[in-house]
C-alpha cells in the first residue's frame, strides 16, 4: 500500500503491521523503518504516529492485548452460562489453525523490559478469567485456581506444538471438534 497514493496510514495501520512483523520476526524486527518500507511509507510517517521504536513497541503490545485478549474474553463473554463460556473460549483460541506465531514470539521475549509488563498482565488476565469459569462451574477456589493452569497450560503447550509440529494437532472439523470436546471433559471432569 503507497501512503501517496492510496490513503494516510493510521496508528492502527501501524500497529496491525507491526503485529504481522512481530509473528514472522520477532521483537527484534519490530521498527520503524522496516514497517515503512513494508507499508510504503516513509519513516516520517512513523514518526509521526510513535516517538520512536519504544513507542510502537508498547502500542502494538496494545493491539496485541486487546484483540488476543479482550475481544476473546469479550467473545466468549457472551455464552449464556460458565460451561457455554469455557467451549466457546476453546473454541476460539484452539479451533483457529495457528500458527501463533505473534503470541509465542512475545513469549520468547518476554523478559524484554518492553515485553515483560505486558505478557505478565496479559497471563494473569487470561488465568485469572478461566479461574473464574472454572469457579462459576463450581468447582473451589483451590481446584478452580489449579484447572485454570491447566487450561492456560493447554493453550500454551497447543501454540507451541501448532508451530514445531502441525501434522500433531487435529485440523478437520470433525476431529478438532472432537479434540476439544475431550480437551473439556478433561478440564471440567469431577466437578
């Protein structure tokens, strides 16, 4: 896309690219310059939206947040009880194919000092809601905090697995559906 030519290039504009170069790149390769030149604009026009690569660090971890995050709580949010919630969030984040790049590279850079803050935020956030699933299930504090692990565990062990090894993980629709209905019965059995 030609800045020039086509349209002004928002922060958004920005932030959506920069999340593409994080997957496919890691931190490292998340900078103004490169951004420009993928989008076909000038590094001013970066300049213009961040103070500098800090900056459009913390505002695609922003973006990162709140669509891997929010809108997902937000989704899964609308089922009409904890059980319709739980499958409906599993649903989301493990019936997608992968490959997670985005979210296993701001794991491998997590103890980035502009990282860190907010993966830890984003992994509480994300534990401390399936806790509350696992507890409006009716399980106690102690199994609901523990199955929460689990689950976030799951999610993680998946990503991971998706990207080492995608032949492992089920991609039909029958067998994933089946994949995760067992994946919940495990989860939620002796409740």
């Amino acid at each position: 896309m030609k800045e020039s030519v086509n349209r002004r290039l928002s922060r958004d504009d920005w932030t959506a690219e920069a999340l593409k170069v994080l997957g496919e790149g890691g931190l490292a390769a998340v900078a103004i310059e490169p951004i420009a030149a993928r989008l076909g604009a000038t590094k001013g026009s970066g300049y213009w939206h961040f103070r500098g690569r800090p900056d459009l660090v913390a505002a695609t971890l922003e973006r990162w947040e709140a669509v891997h995050t929010d809108a997902i709580i937000e989704q899964a949010e609308r089922g009409a009880d904890p059980d319709e919630r739980l499958r409906e969030l599993f649903r989301v984040v493990l019936g997608r194919p992968g490959p997670y790049t985005v979210e296993l590279a701001l794991l491998a850079s997590a103890d980035d000092p502009l990282v860190a803050p907010t993966v830890q935020r984003v992994t509480r956030r994300r534990i401390d809601y399936l806790r509350s699933l696992f507890a409006e299930l009716g399980l106690d504090p102690v199994q609901a905090q523990r199955r929460a692990l689990l689950a976030y565990t799951t999610y993680l062990g998946h990503a991971q697995l998706t990207r080492t090894d995608p032949a492992a993980v089920p991609t039909d629709g029958r067998e994933r559906h089946e994949y995760l209905d067992s994946l919940l019965v495990t989860l939620i059995a002796g409740r």
